[in-house]
C-alpha cells in the first residue's frame, strides 16, 4: 500500500484528527454503563479486548471511548482508530501484521504524536498474527493503550493468542438487556439493589415497565432496531445482522461449501430456540450428518450467535454425553422473531431465551435438567453460598402447574430446599411438599441481574 492509500485510510477513519465534533461517536446511543467499566480499565496497562456479537456495539464503545479521551484533554492525534474491515483495506489484509506495522509506522511519521497514543484496533481478528505484533510492542514497554475488538472467539482462540496471556483484559459486549432497553427508553429506574428493594422503588410505574417488557421480549435489544420507528425496518436491521454474521463469521472465513445448509441450519435453530434438540434431530431436514451438524454449530457458537445448555449431572460424564438432548439460545430475541416466519410469538419461549442470557453472562455454567418435568435452569456457581439454584419461566400471573412440579421435582433431585419461578408480575412465597418456592416478577430480576452484570450490585 503506497502513503496516499495509507492517508486516504487514516483520514476516513479519524475524521477527529481534524475537528473533534465531527468524531464518529457524535450522535451514537450512549453505552454508558459498558464506559463505565471500560474507562476503569484505561488506567491499566494491559491490552483491553472487547468481544461479541456482530453489530452488538463494539465500534460505538470504542469509539465512545475515543470521544471521552479527548473530552478528558488527551490531544486527538494520540488516538488512532483502524477499521480493519473496511472494504477498501480487505485487498490488502494477506499482509497479516505487517498491514499494522506499515499502517502504525506512517501514522507515527506523518503525525508525530507526543506523549502517550491510545490505538484502537476494530475487527481485527482477519489480521493474520495480529497477537503476535500488538505483544512485541507491548513488551518493548512503549507508551501505547492498545483496544482491540473482534466478532469471533478466534479472537482469543488463536494459535498466537497465547502471547498475550495475562496481558488483556476482557469485556463482552451484548445487545441492550432489560435494564439498558429501559434507560434507552427514557425510562428512570428506580433504585434498589433487591427483587424486594426493585418492586417497591418501581411500583407506581410496573404497568410502564411491563409494556417495555412485552416490546423488548419481541425486538430485543441491539441498537439499531430497538431504535427504529418503523417494523419494517425493524426486520430489515436483522435481517441484515443474520446474513452479515452467516457471511463474514461462519462462511467466508471456514470456506463452506455449501452456505444453503449453514443458512437454513441457522434458521431451524432460531424458529425453534429454546428447545431441546439432538445432532440427529438437527441434521434431519437436510439430512445432514452428525458431525456435519457439530462442526456448523460449532462455528454459530464461535460467532457469539447461539449458545447451548446441556443437561445437568454431577456426573461429568453423563453431561457431556453427546446423546442427551441440548437446548439452544440466540443472543438476541429480535435476531430470532425478526428473520423467521412464527404464527404468533411465544412470549414464553421468549422470556426463556432473555433469563438464560442474563444467567450466562453472570454464572460460569447454565444447565437445564429433565426428570418426568423440566426444570428450565440449573445455576452451578461455586462463588455463591447456594452452590446450585433452580429456575423454572412462567411467564404468566398464573404459574403453570408444571412449572412448579417440576421445581419441586428437582429440588427434591439435588436436595436443595429453594427455587424460583419467574412470572409476569406475580410476587409470592409458598411451601410446597417443604420445599420454598419463590415467584418472582421477570421485569423486577432482570433489572437486578442487569445491574449486576455492570457491577452495580450483587446476587
């Protein structure tokens, strides 16, 4: 790449080198409980990676971040942002580093920057060896803040990868949940660090929150279309996100054949998530094999755009067992209601979907466990004085009869003496064959767990 190309690049992407009020963060939808955490972080030394789904927000934090720095006074010459994306640089991407190093030595030479540089590096898992040339600079100790993001676990899968061990600093980032959608709604929380504290801070205004609840569980929470006026719009912001995350996570960078199958696999999925499904029972339709189906649904985990629950056992062996049955989540309800074709919306399978992301991201193992009923979620957090707690969703004022059988069935299984079913906005205590049942508003949990995912309070 000759210097004009390199300046036509650097120019596009830091229009704040030359006037700050024309920054690509201006006008952006403020992440502001992510840059809380995140400007934290800047302090540190080490290297801060933000990992996610495609279109969850990486870019705006970073470049929110870029907008706080030079509010902060850092001169904006000092923070170089590199689109690693873009389509005018993907000819030049077979470099590997050396793409970095040419593009960092000019900026150095044209620029001249003083003191400290802040370098954020977006999308950057396309960059062959990109591991191995952010940690020869760190460890040469120059006065660099590196940020990096990318929309694949190969982020932090590489083979090189290992080079930056104990350097970095993780942060995943979603689509809005429950407690964001409503600060974006214009909605002011009420305080409270408990269901019960919730409830009662938020009371004069549930039947508001129950209508943003019934939205957010149809449309999700990225962005964009939480943020679009019109439905059609709506499906075609996820309808792009689906095939932007098919095409550049799953079947350009493995090199699928044949992306039909990855496609239609992918749309199974979403029409029937939060059901149980075997390899065989997935592969079925297209009749595909066993390990044709692994490998495809390796690749949706890797993109960040399914996850899966296995059936719960002490016994390792018997939760690994590759027969049993796994239920699969999607990131992001509107991901789901807005690309496939559903008679009508089951708000129950939705709620399902919204309380195992929030147990994901604030417990290291999610499970679900079937006995002659199901129990929807099995909690395994060593960190916590309960070690092991039940989730049934009922999302109704009229808790399912099966909901609590279930419940109690399990509780009975793993000897535990409490469980929770989440409801509409039913609220109660019961013991029932001595086991304590607690039914719980989803709204008012998911604000709790909200607020606990962003360190503002504790579970």
């Amino acid at each position: 790449m000759n210097n004009a190309g390199k300046e036509t690049l650097i120019s596009k992407w830091n229009p704040h080198f030359q006037d700050p009020s024309k920054g690509s963060w201006v006008g952006s939808v403020p992440r502001e409980k992510y840059l809380e955490r995140l400007w934290e972080a800047m302090t540190l030394r080490h290297v801060i990676v933000l990992t996610g789904v495609r279109r969850s927000g990486k870019s705006t934090l970073m470049q929110q971040l870029i907008g706080k720095l030079i509010e902060q006074g850092t001169d904006p010459k000092n923070v170089l942002y590199l689109h690693l994306e873009d389509v005018l640089i993907l000819p030049y991407l077979t470099l590997g580093w050396k793409l970095l190093e040419e593009l960092y030595t000019y900026y150095l030479e044209k620029y001249n920057p003083q003191g400290k540089i802040y370098l954020f590096l977006d999308e950057i898992q396309g960059v062959s060896e990109f591991n191995r040339w952010i940690s020869t600079h760190y460890e040469r100790k120059e006065n660099i803040k590196f940020v990096i993001s990318g929309s694949r676990q190969s982020l932090i899968e590489s083979e090189t990868s290992t080079l930056l061990t104990g350097r970095t600093v993780r942060f995943d980032v979603y689509p809005f949940n429950f407690y964001e959608y409503l600060t974006a709604q214009k909605v002011q929380v009420g305080k409270g660090s408990t269901i019960e504290e919730i409830r009662d801070h938020n009371f004069s205004q549930t039947i508001a929150i129950l209508h943003h609840l019934g939205n957010f569980l149809v449309e999700g929470g990225y962005p964009e279309i939480v943020l679009a006026k019109e439905q059609r719009n709506k499906e075609l912001i996820a309808n792009t996100y689906y095939r932007d995350i098919l095409t550049r996570d799953i079947i350009n960078p493995h090199e699928i054949r044949n992306p039909s199958e990855v496609e239609n696999l992918g749309l199974q999925i979403l029409s029937d998530f939060t059901k149980t499904h075997t390899y065989r029972s997935l592969g079925s339709p297209q009749k595909l094999s066993v390990n044709t189906v692994k490998t495809y649904l390796n690749y949706f985990y890797k993109a960040y755009l399914f996850f899966e629950s296995n059936h719960f056992s002490y016994k390792t062996k018997e939760t690994q067992d590759i027969q049993k049955p796994r239920k699969i989540y999607v990131v992001d309800n509107g991901m789901r209601n807005f690309n496939v074709i559903v008679p009508r919306r089951d708000l129950g399978q939705c709620a399902e979907n919204i309380v195992y992301l929030e147990l994901m991201k604030n417990h290291p193992s999610v499970y679900y466990w079937r006995g002659k009923q199901e129990v929807d979620f099995v909690v395994l957090d060593p960190r916590q004085e309960a070690k092991l707690t039940l989730y049934n969703v009922s999302y109704t004022d009229e808790p399912h009869d099966r909901e609590v059988e279930g419940l109690v069935e399990g509780l009975k299984e793993f000897k535990l003496d409490r469980g929770v079913v989440l409801t509409k906005n039913y609220f109660d205590k019961k013991t029932i064959e001595d086991k304590t049942i607690e039914f719980v508003p989803l709204w008012s949990w998911l604000i709790l767990n909200g607020r606990v995912f962003f360190k503002e309070a504790n579970v």
